[in-house]
C-alpha cells in the first residue's frame, strides 16, 4: 500500500493533481502512469497498491480517499487506532 497524508487544515483538493508512475527501475522510463487529480477534501489518500499475483508484483491504482486523516485509513484496514 501507498498512502499520503496532509497534517493541519490543507486538503489534497488544495494540492492539485498527483501524478503515479511505474517503471524497473530508477533510472528506466515509466511503463505505466496515472494522474490522480479528483481530490477535494480528504486529508489522507491511497494512491495505488502493490500486491503480488502468482510470480509477478503488480501495482494498481487505487485513488480512494479519507477526510478523517490516516486514522481513518488505518481503522479501514482494520488497524485499531487509538486518537
């Protein structure tokens, strides 16, 4: 999992567009990118997750997010989070 979080009152709406890109290595050219730009007043997000399948690691964009902050995306994976 790849998640962001803004700590005070700014909210990724207030940020603009992320940008995701995939690629072997460092240096190597992006083989898959992704524009996330449909935030307006969530505090955490989930831009994408890696997961493996049979042999291979894949990475999927997600783009969910949370207007409580991380908590929020901790207890959705069902963390227990103390506040």
């Amino acid at each position: 999992m790849v998640a962001a979080a803004i700590d005070g009152s700014p909210t990724f709406g207030d940020v603009g567009a992320i940008h995701i890109s995939s690629g072997p290595g460092i240096s190597a050219a992006p083989l898959a990118q992704a524009p996330l730009d449909a935030a307006t007043t969530e505090r955490t997000l989930l831009p994408a997750e890696r997961y493996r399948r049979g042999p291979l690691w894949r990475l999927r964009t997600v783009g969910q997010g949370y207007d409580q902050g991380l908590g929020a995306l901790a207890r959705g994976y069902g963390v227990d989070v103390s506040d």
